[in-house]
C-alpha cells in the first residue's frame, strides 16, 4: 500500500476546513473574575443566569449530596472554564455531554467541555458532587457551621464553595432554585419563597425560590429544627423568621428583635424606596458565632448579636443591605463602603425616627469618642481599605460620618433623594465607590470629588464641623465651635453592633 505525503502546511489547511472557526479560537476562561483585593474569586468567560440546586442533606453526619444545574452564556469562545467548589464532584456534563475536570488551588474546580462553548451562547452545566462541608477548609477556615441539629451556610465574602458550585462573586449574579431534602421533623431554609413542601419516606423536601439577581455569597442555606413565624408587610410581601429551637436565653431577645423585621422593612422604603426582593425575614440558628449577614431577603443573625438583650438596630443594618449591598452589589470587594457605610448610616437614621439621637448626634459622638488623628484607625481609607481591613470599623463609622458630611453639604432634599434615587439607578447591578460620587454630584448640582477625598482615600483625622445653630445643614460653620456632644440615647445598642461583620 502507497501512502501520500501530506506536508504539514497542507495537514494545517486540511485541518482548518473540518473545524469550526469559533472551536479554533476557543481559549480557557480566567480562572479570577479580576477582582482586586481575591484574584481567585470569581471566574472569566461566562455569566451565570439560574442556579438549579438540588441537595440531600443528612445532620448527623454532615452529608451533603447535590445536583447542580448552572444556565450560562460564554462571554467568549470557551474551549475551558473554571468553576469555584470545595466539595468532591462524580460527574460534569456540559450541554448534555460528559465533561472532563480537575481540580487546582483552593477551590477551582476546572471544566473541559466536550465541544468548545460558542461566544453568546447559552450552556447548561450540570454538576454531581457529595462530601460534608464542615471537613472543607480555605486557608484553615470553613464558612459551613455546624449546629447541634444541622448545618449552616453563611459568610462574607465566600460561602458558595463549601456547598455548591459557582462562579463566586458579585459582578455575576443570577437567580436561584434551591431544593433540599432533609429528615422529616427538620427543616431547610434559604432566600426567597417557600414554592413547596413534600414528605416521602422519612424526608421533606422544602423548595425556594429567589427570583431576582443574586450574588452567590447571599445564597445561605439553614438545616435544623426551627421555630418559624409567617406574616407579610402592608404591602403583602411575604415575612419568615426562622428561630432554632435551643436558642437559651438569648430567644426572646432574638424574637423580640427579628419579629420587627416588617415594620423595619416598611420604614426603610420611606427612605430607600421600594422593597426590591420578593420575600422578606431572616432566621438565628445555634451558632457560636457572632456576626450577622445580608443575606438576599432572609438574613442570618448569631445568637450572640441578642446576649444583652433585644437589638432592632442589627436589624436595620441588615434589612439596609437588602438596598446597598444585595440589590446594589459591589463592582470590586475595595467598594464594601458603598454596602457598609450606608447600612451603619441607617441605624443613625433609625435611632433618629425613634426619638434616641439624631444622625448628627450620632455622628458627632462617634467622631469625638474616636482614637486620636495618629491612631491607625485613621490610616484606614474606606473607599479603599484594603482586604485585611474590609470589614475594619473605619468602613462602618469614618464610612457614615462621611455620609453626614454629605448630608451637611448639600442639604435633606437633596441628600434623602440621593439615598431613595441610588437604589433605582443602579437596580439589581454592580457599582463603583466612584460611580456613587458622580451621582451624588448629579443630583445635588454641587462638585463633591474633595469631599469624598478628604473622608475616603485621605489618611488621617480630617475636621469635622456640622452645622452652626439656627443654620440650614448645607450651611456649615468652621468658626464657631461644636457644643459639647452629649451621648444619644441609641449609641450603645449600636455599639453593640460593632462586630457585626466580624468573620
């Protein structure tokens, strides 16, 4: 037999006849969304549209085991894409066909199609996995909780990979179904709407529904025995609270708190405008820790935020993120100011609707009871704190102050259609600190770059002068000085807050 020579110029244009124009430009997705302060947070080369979660979780032994189906469109020509997971995965299938896959650093699970996925277009992505949470680590830290009668999943700002995969974090968000099989007489909590409830055989399957883009560190997942209270808002929004069972003495503080959750809601629409999300509540498990988290429409609280008795102001900050933070997200986790400022802002605002110490007054004693100017408290910049001091008290109080240095500058009706307009603008999206700046100066009429330079990104202790007596608040006064602030009312309940975001 006579075998033709084929020289490897024509081998090549043999080869670019029989593949696909697109297949030969395909090129693996980043393995990091860009994100400054976690490069390896995130993926590049898709967006994610749903998140079909179905679990099986067993307390006892910390068992989970799910099915994950991912809806996604290539941003680009895919020959590979990464995906953000801890747990042990069976079986990938891309667009119905077996994928391979391996794994690499902490968490990135990386994902090689059958047939390289074409730029625009839709995916589905269905992964297979088991293992117990609480045995994943990152960095010898887990943001699965173990509770006496289940398990907990909620942190900031990673807690997606200890239970599913995803493309982890906020510049993609998505909608979720979440469905969990749990023991009969336990429950499964999660965000949105509880769609449906079913028994067979010694188990229940609860299954939620949250209908509007969601980052994945929101999505949280709560299995115990819980006691649980229904009710809605005048406006016929549906409110669950969720409470363990074995709450001690911190339960009726806790209750007393959470249930205020819908007249909470219905006020911080007066100054934020419409509630965004399509269900409300939040839920206290057993656990030792001692933060609380936004979680999209249902937020996690600790026990401990309750130990020296009811506390609405952690409620008000949380429900406030449901505006900044949730509907709202971050461009970049350096903008965290754009999520916590204006939630510790909130808590002055309500303790100034309850009579217990105006923003002013807050803001006031908070800058007086603060280190001295060369503490390095000061040193923080909360426009950009750098990701060991993400969540440092600088972002929460320097953060809020700035927003009363607004306020003073350029009035009530500007600043307050300012706070209600921002959440409209930038709706179920991403935003720079940057992109806040410019809108508070299209609104107000008025150039503010300085101001926000001087309290954002300027170390140091810069002055702060509110408005002189029988003056309007844009009227402010550098000559005369400030009467001695007197401590509001309101001050140590939100103090107690402090630690708030303390993961």
């Amino acid at each position: 037999m006579h075998r033709k020579a084929i020289a490897p110029s024509v081998l090549a244009a043999s080869l670019l006849l029989v593949i696909p124009a697109s297949a030969a430009a395909s090129v693996p997705g980043a393995p990091g969304i860009g994100d400054s302060y976690y490069p390896t947070s995130g993926n590049g080369g898709y967006d994610v549209s749903h998140y079909d979660l179905r679990l099986k979780y067993e307390p006892k032994t910390d068992l989970l085991e799910g099915t994950a189906t991912l809806l996604a469109t290539a941003t680009q020509d895919l020959s590979r894409f990464n995906l953000d997971f801890g747990l042990k995965v069976s079986e990938i299938r891309v667009n119905g066909a077996k994928a391979t896959f391996a794994t690499s650093g902490a968490h990135e699970l990386e994902v090689t199609p059958a047939q390289a996925l074409e730029k625009d277009k839709q995916a589905s992505v269905v992964v297979k996995y088991a293992g117990k949470p609480s045995e994943f680590k990152v960095d010898g830290w887990s943001a699965w909780q173990r509770t006496p009668d289940g398990g907990v999943a909620a942190q900031e700002p990673d807690s997606a990979v200890w239970w599913f995969p995803s493309n982890d974090h906020p510049l993609d968000k998505a909608t979720f179904d979440i469905s969990v099989n749990v023991p009969d007489g336990t429950q499964a909590i999660s965000n949105g709407v509880l769609q449906s409830q079913t028994s067979k055989l010694g188990w229940t399957r609860y299954n939620w529904r949250s209908n509007k883009p969601q980052a994945t560190y929101l999505a949280t997942l709560a299995v115990g025995k819980f006691d649980i209270t229904t009710g809605k808002t005048a406006n016929g929004l549906p409110i669950l609270n969720a409470y363990s069972k074995d709450l001690g003495d911190n339960a009726g503080a806790a209750r007393a708190s959470v249930e205020r959750t819908g007249e909470v809601a219905e006020w911080l629409e007066s100054v934020f405008g419409p509630y965004p999300f399509n269900a409300l509540g939040g839920y206290v498990p057993n656990v030792p820790s001692g933060f609380a988290l936004e979680t999209q429409s249902r937020p996690f609280y600790s026990p401990r935020q309750f130990a020296n008795g009811a506390n609405v102001s952690v409620v008000v900050h949380e429900l406030a993120h449901q505006w900044y933070g949730d509907s709202v997200s971050v461009d970049n986790w350096k903008d965290i100011w754009i999520n916590e400022g204006f939630a510790r802002y909130s808590q002055w605002l309500w303790s100034e609707k309850e009579g217990e110490g105006t923003a002013q007054e807050l803001a006031d004693w908070t800058y007086r009871t603060l280190p001295a100017a060369d503490d390095p408290f000061w040193q923080v910049k909360p426009g950009d704190p750098g990701p060991d001091n993400q969540f440092h008290g600088a972002v929460y109080d320097r953060g809020a102050i700035a927003l009363q240095a607004l306020r003073n500058e350029i009035g009530d009706e500007k600043f307050f259609r300012i706070l209600k307009g921002w959440p409209t603008e930038h709706a179920y999206g991403n935003a720079k600190v940057g992109d806040f700046v410019r809108y508070a100066e299209k609104v107000s009429g008025k150039p503010l770059a300085q101001l926000f330079e001087t309290w954002l990104y300027t170390p140091g202790k810069p002055a702060f002068n509110p408005p002189a007596a029988g003056q309007s608040p844009a009227a402010r006064s550098s000559k005369a000085p400030a009467a001695e602030p007197v401590e509001p009312k309101s001050w140590k309940k939100i103090a107690e807050t402090n630690s708030i975001h303390e993961h």
